[in-house]
C-alpha cells in the first residue's frame, strides 16, 4: 500500500523522528528517555520510511545492513565502561565526567557513551527483526 | 590494578562476544578469534585463581558504588574456582565444536551467542548480588536457548520448548522470591543479606523465601523431582553445545544452591531436612534412570541428575568434611561431565549413531582412543587413584559423623549403579560385535575427516582427561584446595568483611 500521502509526510518526518530520538537520549540522564526509548524511536523512523516507500529504498537510505549496529553499539558502550578502568584504575562503570558542561548538551561522561551505545543497539536489532521479517512476509 | 583483575576474565569474554559479532559472515575467523580467545580466556582465569589463592578474596564494587547500594563482585576461592573450571570447559568445546559442528550451524552467530553464555555462567560465579545473579541467569538461559534450537531440527525444537519452558519457569520462582526477600530484608546484597536475614522477625516468610530459591536454583540444577526438562532436552543438540549444558549449566544451580544456603539461609533444620531427602531421592531417581536408557546422550543426561545428589548430599549434611566433599565433587564433576558429552560426540562421528544397537566394536577400531575414552568414565565411577574417588571418600565419612545412614546407603547405591551402567555401556558400545548396518550417505564419518579436525575434536577431550587425571592424581592439592573454600564458606564473617569493610 504506498499513498502519495504517507510518501510526502515521511520524508519530513524521518528527519523530525530522528532529531526527536537524539533528545530523548539526551534527556534520559535524570529525565524519562534514554538510549533504549531513542533507540526504539530512531528504527520506528525508519521502520515508517520503510512503510511508505519499500524496503528497498530504505536499505538503500541506510547504506549498511542495520546488524552491523549491534556489535558496534555494544562496542562503544563496552568501551565507555572499560575507560575508567584503564584511565583511572576505578572500578568497570565507573561514571568520569567533563569538568565544563558543553552548550545545548550539557554535561558529558561516560554515562552518555553508555547510552548512546544502547541506542545504536536498539536500532540496530529492531530494524534488523523488522527487515527480517518483512522480507520474508 | 590487582581488584580491577577480577572482572577481567568476565570482560574478555564480552569483548571477543563482540568481535565475533563483527565477523557474522566469516567462520573460518570465527572459529580462529574462539579458540584463541579462549586460551587468552584461560589465562586470565588462572592469573585471578593465583591471585585470589595469594591474596585472599577480590572485591569489585562496579561503578564504584558502595555496598550494598551497588551490585558487587566478588571473587573467593569457590568463585575463582569455578571461574577457571568454566574457561577450561570454554576452550576445550570451542576447539571442538569448531571441528565437530557443521557449518549450517555455525553461520548464525554460533561463537558469539557461545561465548555470551560463557560470559553469563562466568558472570554468575562472580557477582555478589541476588538481582545481578538474576541477570546473569537470563543471559544463561537465554543464549543457551539459541545453541540448543540452532540447525532448527524436530526433535531440537521440541527438546527447546521443554528446556525453555521449565527454565523460564524457574526464572519466575526465581523473581518472587527476590521479591519476598527484598520485601523483608530491604536489600539483594548477599553480604548484606547475610547480616539482616538472621535478624527479621518473620521466619516463616524467611522460610518461604528459602524455599522458593530452593525450587528454582532445584530446577536448574535438575534435582528430583525437578530434572524432567534435562533428559529430554540434552540429547537433542549437537554434542558440543551439549558438552557445556551438561557440564556447566547444572553447576550454576548447585553453585547458587551452595552458596546461598551456607551464607544467607544458614541455620534452618527443615531446610536440611528437604535437602537430605532430595539429595537421597536425587541419587536413586537419576542412576535407575541411567539404567534403563539405551542412547548413549541420555545414559550421560540421566547421570548428570544421579550425580548432582552428591552435591547436595554435602550440602545437605552441612559439617567441614561434607562441603568439602560436595565442592571437590563440583570440581570434578565439571571435568568430566563435559568430556563425556563430547566423548559421545567422538562416538557419532565414529559409527554415526549414538544409539546402542546401532553400536560396538569401537575398542577394535580404535584401540587407543577407546582407552582415551575408559578414563573420564572410571573417574565417573570413582575407580581408585581417579577423581570422583576422593570426593566420595569425604561424603562417606561426613555421613558416618552425622550419622545419616541414608544418605551413606545412597551415596553407595549411586556409585555402584553409576559402575553397572558404564560398565554396560562398554560392554555396547566398545566391546560387542556391531550388527551390519547401512553407511550413511552425506555423513562425514570419523575416518574421513582430515587430520587437522580429527586433532581439533581429539586434543580437547585428551586436554580434559588430563585436568581429570589430575584431579585424581593430584587428589591432595584439590583437597586442600576444597578445604580452603569450605572454611570461607562455613565462616561468613569472611565473605562479608570482604565485601563490607566497614560493617
């Protein structure tokens, strides 16, 4: 089923989608969010796209298949425990932060790699079980 | 740097989890990154067994948050123990899965969901909270869930569903009663625990907790009358990934069951009561079993229940010689319960069945490897200088302090039952003239594969035979070793000054 409608309205809210999943990861430090509900908004951007145009081209908007995310999110959130460890001798986890807040994303440590880590993992199953079965149906 | 070393082990396993991840597509480096990681695996369980032999007990609070608000990690001598016992039986069955399996098997991700479960069983071992326990159950569960319906056969899925099923059940058993428990005490931190349980008004709540971890750690670890999932799962999988479920799966139970009931359920006469009858029901239940089977996988599976009731018997009668007794027995049953999976995978390969009629004259074949082959079950029986002799020795005499006559009755009748069912088994499988029957097509059998993979599938079971004949033959050492984990486990001010300094 592909209607001009869906077609037109998803190409503006793929990006809008996107934006609005970044800040909900953003947000999750004391806020609701965080990296699995941004992860799942991310693929639900695609997973729209996907309604609207064809597996097809959004494979082709995403240049790689999304399991490659999965070992490369759990690299990077394996990666943000490990840190302190090898900096600090500080226990696995150890939360380090930045002195100085940066401007609109404030304060950075690894807590914020962490979760970033778990967005790209949730992408990456979700649209992996989704691509998954949609190619079979 | 020494506290940081005791994660180490847990981490590397993450990590080459990960990088087997990035190598989806490529077997052939799979199965080079797993063998090798996993002798890089091995070292490092040996740096932490010495370290913590040396140096006493590591603690690790991870992110630095103080017990008991966050989770800790703990490794005593059980711990380190059995962590080094879980990376020996890694490396051994990926050197031989990598020859054994075929490659319709391995293209899903099979070294990476094998090393996640190690990863959950090492975790497990390691972590010194309840709810992280829980969690590692689930990473254990829930990989070893995709190993066992890899390849997607019949009988895999129905054997799945059943494992599966009881599992999860168990899980859940397992959930309440972290909830009961945390309701009453207010905390999941073991050392903590073992400080406020004593102290709780409510007893017959406490008991209620007790027994619920009782029925779920029992189902885990395949009691009577909890076992019936085990048999009818465990010969469906390839042997490999058979080799480490029986092996390492079962261990967890009994290892959670030891270590909750010596430090935070402690002085509780019902419990020792239902231990003792389930140890001695255990015992009898899994060796008729044993008995009346005909496949060589479920003779193996039935015997894995039979002889987890010699673990609990030691628990059950709870004196130094029996937790000794039952920790030595651990130890050795790990070994050896590994390398007979994988034995019976050898047997496949050889004549192509695993079922007795289709069976025998191995011994004439295969002179050598059939000796290779006697070791590991002797030590099962507990044939004398061999490991699952002195174990049972220990359990002996600690019935004869205690005076449960039973469980002395029972632990004999295992043994001797144990002895009439190996001996059978040989007399099938080794010795007996085989009946013609028709060569497989598409079957790769032993004789054909190449000398690299004959090695591969060889040199792991021998690797394993060894550890077992030093079990046996270096009996004092793992004595000595059980005795120093029996007095920190008997002691809890130990365990708990470790992990609460400042209590």
């Amino acid at each position: 089923m592909r209607t001009l409608i869906l077609k037109t309205a998803s190409d503006y809210l793929l990006p809008i989608l996107l934006l609005f999943s970044i800040f909900i990861l953003l947000r999750g430090h004391y806020l609701p969010g965080g990296g699995f509900v941004g992860g799942l908004m991310a693929s639900i951007a695609f997973v729209l796209h996907a309604f609207a145009n064809g597996l097809k081209d959004t494979k082709k908007l995403l240049k790689f298949h999304p399991g490659f995310l999965m070992p490369a999110g759990l690299l990077l959130s394996f990666l943000s425990g490990l840190l302190p460890v090898i900096l600090q001798d500080a226990a696995f986890m150890t939360g380090l932060w930045l002195e100085n807040p940066i401007p609109v994303i404030g304060s950075i440590g690894t807590a914020l790699f962490f979760d970033v880590g778990v967005y790209i993992v949730v992408l990456g199953v979700t649209l992996t079980i989704i691509f998954t079965i949609s190619e079979s149906a | 740097m020494t506290q940081q070393f005791l994660l180490y082990p847990l981490l590397w396993q993450l990590f080459l989890s990960i990088v087997l991840m990035f190598a989806w597509r490529h077997i052939q480096i799979q199965k080079i990154i797993s063998i090798v990681g996993s002798a890089i695996g091995v070292g490092l369980s040996v740096a932490l067994f010495y370290e913590v032999w040396q140096n006493g007990t590591l603690v690790v609070q991870a992110a630095s948050w103080k017990a008991p608000f966050g989770i800790s990690f703990v490794g005593d001598m059980l711990a380190a123990t059995l962590v080094l016992l879980t990376s020996i039986a890694g490396l051994a069955v990926s050197s031989y899965s990598a020859a054994s399996l075929i490659p319709a098997r391995l293209r899903f991700g099979y070294f990476s969901i094998f090393h996640f479960l190690i990863l959950g069983l090492t975790g497990a071992f390691l972590t010194g909270d309840i709810f992280n326990l829980y969690v590692w159950f689930e990473i254990i569960i829930i990989s070893s869930f995709v190993l066992i319906t890899l390849g997607g056969e019949k009988a895999q899925i129905e054997g799945a569903v059943k494992y599966f099923t009881l599992n999860f059940l168990a899980s859940i058993i397992f959930l309440t009663a972290i909830a009961v428990l945390y309701g009453l005490a207010g905390s999941l931190n073991m050392a903590d625990l073992a400080i406020l349980i004593p102290q709780i008004e409510n007893r017959g709540l406490v008991e209620v907790a007790a027994i619920l971890f009782l029925v779920a750690f029992g189902i885990k670890s395949a009691v009577f009358p909890l076992y019936f999932w085990l048999p009818a799962s465990y010969h469906t999988p390839p042997s490999a990934i058979a080799a480490i479920f029986g092996g390492l799966l079962t261990k967890v139970g009994v290892y959670a069951l030891i270590r909750f009931f010596s430090l935070m359920f402690v002085e509780d006469v019902l419990l020792d009561q239902i231990l003792m009858v389930i140890a001695i029901l255990t015992l009898i239940s899994g060796g008729l079993g044993a008995m009346v089977q005909t496949n060589v996988r479920k003779v193996f599976s039935y015997l894995i229940i039979c002889h987890i009731g010699f673990m609990i018997a030691g628990l059950a009668m709870f004196t130094e010689l029996a937790i000794a007794g039952a920790v030595f027995y651990l130890i050795h049953d790990i070994v050896v319960k590994t390398n007979l999976f994988m034995i019976s995978g050898l047997i496949y390969r050889i004549k192509g069945s695993n079922r007795f009629k289709e069976l025998g004259g191995i011994y004439k074949e295969y002179p050598k490897l059939s000796l290779m082959m006697i070791i590991p079950m002797f030590s099962l029986i507990g044939v004398p200088p061999l490991s699952g002799f002195w174990p049972k020795i220990s359990l002996i005499i600690a019935s004869f302090d205690t005076q449960s006559y039973f469980i002395l009755a029972a632990v004999i009748f295992a043994s001797f039952i144990t002895l009439v069912v190996v001996a059978k088994l040989w007399a099938e499988v080794f010795w007996k003239d085989p009946d013609k029957f028709p060569k497989k097509n598409h079957f790769l059998y032993f004789k054909k594969m190449t000398l690299a993979r004959k090695l591969q599938m060889i040199l792991p079971i021998l690797m394993l035979t060894g550890v077992s004949l030093y079990l046996g033959f270096g009996a004092e050492n793992i004595q000595q070793l059980s005795i120093r984990i029996t007095s920190e486990l008997m002691n809890t001010d130990f365990y708990i000054n470790a992990v609460l300094p400042n209590n």
